[in-house]
C-alpha cells in the first residue's frame, strides 16, 4: 500500500511540474528570440572630426551670399554631420533673414537645413541647430544666408 501512495504522490508531482513548465517555459523561450540591434549614441565619435568655420561677405548691394563648404569624404566612409552654428555680425541695423545648409546628393537628392538666427545685440545674430545628418563622398554642400537690406557690409 504504501508503495503506491508514492507512485500517486510522484505522479501527481511530475503532473504539477509538467504544467508549471508548459505555463512557464513559451514565455521563456519567447523571450530568449528577438535581437535587438542598437548603436551607441551617447559614447564619443571614433576617428577623426571635421570642423569647418567658414566666412563670407556681403558686398554693398548684395542681399544673398552662398558658400561652397563640401569637404573631402574618403571612399567608403561617410561624415556625420550633428550640428550647424553661426555668427553674424550686420550694420547699418539690419538682419539676417535666412541662414541655410543645403546638401546636394550623389543620387540627386537636395535636402536643405535652416538655422534660426537669435538677435544677441544690434547687428549681432547667432544660431545653433542640431540637424544629425550623414554625408557621403561626393555629396555636395553648401551655406547660403539672406539679409534683409543691401546697405553696407556684412
């Protein structure tokens, strides 16, 4: 007799441990599939950085000045581009209208990028804009900015 009390005893365990693993177990294994692909965004840029501080001039009569910044991008690499800053320095009271970064792809893709300029004192405006942007070899770009008078020089 007591022999089979530990035959029902080890059945009714193995049946408990058999329901708790199929309750279990499809979430376990679910959980051990997707992949998950991520980049690291927060660590600091491997390589070499390029930084471009460019300059142009208004000529007396001229509103709109643009400027040919496209760098020299080795094959198979690309530059990431995470920001545009300006400063511009205006008399006669006027005032930067438009600042723009415009990319030009191989493929003949056109993206353009505008940067809000913030007055710091008279004649004076600065802009800052994140645009995270990649650029491949041969891709163009240039900056092109737009004042709101022709008077005097910038």
């Amino acid at each position: 007799m007591q022999r089979w009390k530990n035959l029902v005893w080890l059945s009714a365990g193995v049946l408990a441990l058999g329901v708790i693993i199929t309750a279990v177990a499809p979430g376990a294994i679910a959980q051990s599939r997707p992949t998950i692909l991520v980049r690291d965004m927060d660590s600091a840029i491997r390589g070499t950085r390029y930084f471009s501080n460019n300059g142009f001039y208004f000529p007396t009569g001229s509103t709109q000045q643009s400027l040919d910044i496209t760098p020299t991008i080795p094959a198979g690499k690309r530059l990431f581009i995470q920001r545009i800053s300006t400063n511009a320095m205006l008399t006669n009271g006027q005032s930067i209208s438009q600042f723009s970064l415009f990319i030009i792809t191989q493929a003949g893709s056109f993206a353009i990028f505008s940067v809000v300029q913030v007055p710091q004192t008279v004649g004076h405006f600065a802009g800052n804009q994140d645009i995270d942007v990649l650029v491949g070899p041969g891709d163009q770009l240039f900056v092109q900015a737009t004042r709101d008078g022709d008077l005097g020089n910038l």
